[in-house]
C-alpha cells in the first residue's frame, strides 16, 4: 500500500492542498495526518486559522472516507493533546492560552476522529514514536494493561479512545523527550532509534529538523536505519555495549517534520520504498 504521510499540520493550508493533489492524482492509496493542528510558529496564524484548516480537513476526511472507507486518517500530536484539560499544557510552544477553552471544545467534539497511531503492513506512524520501554514500563502505560506487548498495541488505542489520556502525557526524565520511556507523542529521535519496537519500521513528525536541529539530533539523513546507527555507534546519549544489540536494528525510521513545515513523504509499505518529497 502506498500511504501519503504528512506531519505537523499547525493550521499550514498548504498541507491540505497538497494531500487533496497527491491522491487525486492517485499516486497515494492511503493518507495519514500525523497531528499537532494546533499552534503556530507564525504570528499571523492564529487559532481562528487552524480551526478553520482543521475542520476542512476532517471534511475532506469525510468525503473521501464515505467513497472510500478507512483512506484518510487523523492522528493526535502533542499540541493538540496539550488542550486535553488533564494536562497543564503550556510546556507546548505557542500555546494559546487565551484560545484554550475553544481548542479543548473543538478536539473533544472531533475526539473519536483521532487515533494515537495507525499500523499498516510493518510500518507503524505516530506523531512521534513508539517505543518498547514506554510500553513495559510498570509506572506509565502498564500500570492500566500490565499484558501490553507488541501482539496487543490495539489497547493502547483503547485507552485512547476512553479518553484517559495520561498516559501519553509528558512523562520521560530528559526535558526535551530524549527519554526511552517518553510516549508516543514527546518522544524523540535518538531514543526511538535506540528503543523502538521490534518488527515495526516507524514515521514519525513532532521533532522540527533543519540541518541544525539534525546535527544536534546526531543525524544525517531523515532516513534512519538503527543498524547503522549502532554500527556507527552514534547513540551519543546510550552507552554503546558490544553483544548487547537492540532488537529493533532491521527498523526503519523516518522522520518528517521541519520548521518550514515543507516535507511529506510517499511509503510503499509492502516494498519498504521511502520516498520524501519538498511541497
């Protein structure tokens, strides 16, 4: 299957644009919203802007999906968990504190149009990663399903979807998300790299990469294999340990957010074919 992958939507109407140009030039079988509608690094977008881009695409989604059933799908990203009531969200950057109560109002009446990740094929896409570590971990997301394994992630849909949304709330040691045990929508690279699940290459958006942000990330690309990683020994947080290799290093990841919001890609999920493309 073919899925068009767009990150971070930020009220950008380019995004819409280009998703309704690429499928209909049937170039795509599938497309994936990776979250964060709300906020804006520009000062002129303001809430009024990404409600409106919000609400036409999940127009769109409904247009398509009526023809086409389970083709477009909306995923939740940490902007936009941020409003959520039961997380004090202002960690978030551009916050709209005085918008918040409508931004709470619309998510909450479009919240069963959300998931937390879709897995199509071997290929996981969340708004920022999954790993092994945040599901084992007894404190977060195993203290409501204590058998969550890689054979059951639909639970985690099902804590999504009854809204106890704790558990994907900021919850790693590193400030910025650097953390094996941080949820799928904080996380960033260097620990989903190092900890992702086994068996799932993954796509992700939430970490903005220009080629400073990727030298600060210890990236070269925006295609990452982990065993290159690990045989490049480039874990500069993880101490590298001979013989003990992660068990994820046939993954994938890719990682698709910018701070000019200007990616998207194209994945062949049978072929594994990645392709990135600039708007």
């Amino acid at each position: 299957m073919k899925v068009l992958v767009i990150p971070d939507v930020h009220g950008n109407e380019r995004v819409l644009e280009n998703a309704k140009k690429v499928y209909g030039e049937g170039r795509t079988d599938k497309v994936i919203f990776l979250g964060d509608y709300c906020d804006s690094h520009d000062t002129f977008n303001t809430w009024s802007d990404q409600k409106r881009e919000l609400e036409k695409i999940m127009e769109w989604k409904h247009a398509v999906n009526l023809v086409n059933p389970n083709t477009v799908d909306t995923l939740f990203g940490n902007h936009d968990l941020s409003y959520m009531g039961n997380y004090g969200g202002r960690s978030c950057s551009q916050y709209q504190m005085y918008s918040a109560k409508d931004i709470q109002d619309t998510l909450t009446n479009m919240f069963e149009e959300f998931e937390p990740f879709v897995i199509i094929d071997k290929w996981l896409f969340s708004h920022a990663g999954v790993t092994q570590e945040w599901l084992n971990d007894p404190m977060h997301a195993s203290v409501f399903f204590p058998e969550l394994t890689n054979s059951n992630l639909d639970k985690i849909k099902e804590i999504f979807h009854n809204h106890n949304l704790t558990v994907f709330n900021f919850n790693g040691d590193d400030p910025y998300g650097d953390d094996s045990y941080e949820t799928c929508m904080w996380i960033r690279p260097p620990s989903l790299i190092r900890f992702g699940i086994a068996g799932y290459n993954q796509c992700v958006g939430h970490t903005a990469l220009d080629e400073s942000m990727m030298e600060y990330w210890n990236l070269e690309s925006r295609i990452v294999k982990a065993k290159d990683w690990w045989d490049n020994k480039k874990f500069y947080k993880y101490q590298y340990e001979e013989g003990n290799e992660p068990d994820n290093l046939d993954c994938t990841y890719v990682f698709l957010d910018s701070p000019e919001q200007e990616y998207y890609a194209i994945i062949d999920t049978e072929t594994n074919d990645v392709k990135i493309i600039n708007y």
